[in-house]
C-alpha cells in the first residue's frame, strides 16, 4: 500500500520494534515499565524479560533502556544482540565487543575516547575477529550472522580465550564511565527463546559461562526471551538465578488500549493533522 497518498510519512501498522526514533510510539505496560524503571536506578542488575512472540518483549527493552540513556546514566547500544543458535561464550563476548567499539565511534564527541589505547586495542581485536569470521564464511560478526552444520556438528571460528575477552569488555565499559555514563552499559540480549532458537544445553551452558561477566563492575543486562526463560533459567541454571535481580512479564495489550496505540501511529507517522486511517477503527476489535 502507498501509505503517502493517504497523507502518511511510512506505514503507521509496521509491526517492527520501537526504537530509538519512535519511542513516542510506545504505548501500555506503564507498571512493568514504572517498576523496572526504579530497578534500573541501581547498577549492576539483570532482569529477565519475557512474553509470547510478537507481544513486544523487544520493544518494551528498548523503550527502558533509551529512556535511561538520555539521563546518561547508561551507555547502550542501538541495537540489541541478537544470540545466534549454538553461540559460545567466547562468541557471544566478541559480538558485545564489536558492537560497543561500534557505537563508541559513533558518538558525536568521541575523540578523546577513540584516541585511548583501551579502545585502540579492543577495536583491533574486534577487527581481527571480523576478519577470522568473513574467512569461515560468515557474512556479518555478531549482527544476525549464522554458523555452517556438517554432520549434525555446529561449527564456529576459532575465538581469542573468554578471559582475554572480559578484559577489554572491563576496558570499554571504563571509558564509557569516564565519559559521563556513571552506571556504566546496558545491554539488551535477544532471541533468548529455549527450544525454538536455543536448546535447553546449549543454553545452560551459556548462561553458566556468561555468569561471571554479567557481575563485572558496571555491566548491566537485559535478558529477552520467551514465555519460560526465567522458569528456566530457575530450574536448570542455579548459577545464574542466584543473581538475577528482576523478572518481568510482557503480555499483549488489552483492547482498551488500541484505540490510543492507533491514535500514536496516526499523529507520529501523519504528514499533517488531517491523515487519517484508510481503515475503521472497528476493524482492529
């Protein structure tokens, strides 16, 4: 559909995640939303984010960790990571990484940051990392890349050790801290979904591994899945549920609040204050 000839910028009904440009587009949850944000006023936290496929369990993430971005409280990337099936620690250490040498170069005032040998060193890791992944014959490291199977067996480049890793996560999230951001970053891991991405083993392997890097100083984690991730994580991972300090429910917005969710899209999207829905609002009842 042509959505411009009915007065509108782009699809007002796209179903994508919000963002950091449409956060004014979220709509509902305000309890979930005002308890995690006071959960979000100390550091160091992991919450565990859950809800069925396509309930908004993304966007709920984005919208609190933008929110708190904008005090500068935390440093957090544009994009959540997105952890591929059969990930490593190691693989999933390296994506982080990338993606925080990635979005510190894209800070307006960045000099004096890129400029230190922290990040020098950790962006030629990251750099070496890229190019040992493109020589395996991935396409694209830790942003939705996927690894080749032969005979049943997941394969995956050979990684720098988990240690080394931690060290430069350590590094980066200190010069994050020495440019404003006091409670270090904030990250958002997706695609947590046991059984439909990630097996039950696979997973309690990677929680087990992951533990001891979500305590470091000034990291702090957003884990998002399916409906069943914070059961499991409680009864296969002991480790990892000892230290969780927060677990929320996302489920799909009541009926009563379509007609203000729809009245969002039509003021954001609008090219004037006369656009209109091409469809009746009854339609979506």
């Amino acid at each position: 559909m042509e959505w411009q000839t009915f007065g509108f910028k782009d699809d007002p009904l796209k179903t994508s995640p919000i963002i950091q440009s449409t956060l004014a587009l979220f709509t509902g949850h305000a309890e979930e939303v005002r308890v995690c944000l006071n959960v979000l006023k100390s550091s160091n936290f992991r919450i565990v984010i859950e809800g069925a496929r396509g309930v908004g369990t993304t966007s709920f993430g984005n919208f609190l960790r933008f929110n708190v971005e904008t005090k500068k409280d935390y440093f957090t990337p544009s994009a959540e990571i997105k952890v591929e099936q059969s990930w490593r620690c190691e693989t999933l250490l390296a994506a982080i990484i990338s993606n925080l040498v990635r979005e510190i170069e894209l800070l307006p005032v960045n000099e004096k940051m890129v400029a230190d040998k922290r990040f020098q060193s950790a962006k030629a890791l990251s750099s070496h990392l890229a190019e040992t992944y493109r020589s395996f014959g991935v396409d694209a490291f830790g942003f939705g890349a996927s690894y080749g199977k032969q005979a049943g067996i997941v394969t995956q480049p050979m990684l720098v050790p988990s240690t080394t890793l931690g060290n430069h996560f350590e590094d980066l999230i200190a010069l994050v801290r020495e440019a404003g951001y006091k409670k270090g970053v904030l990250l958002q891991l997706n695609n947590l979904d046991i059984g439909e991405i990630h097996s039950q083993e696979d997973m309690k392997y990677l929680f087990n591994a992951l533990r001891d890097y979500t305590q470091i100083d000034g990291s702090n984690w957003l884990f998002v899945g399916d409906l069943g991730l914070r059961k499991f994580i409680a009864q296969q991972v002991d480790r990892m549920d000892d230290i969780i300090s927060y677990e929320v429910r996302i489920d799909p917005l009541p009926i009563s609040s379509l007609s203000e969710m729809l009245d969002k899209r039509v003021r954001f999207y609008g090219e004037s204050e006369k656009a209109e829905l091409p469809i009746d609002k009854e339609v979506f009842y």
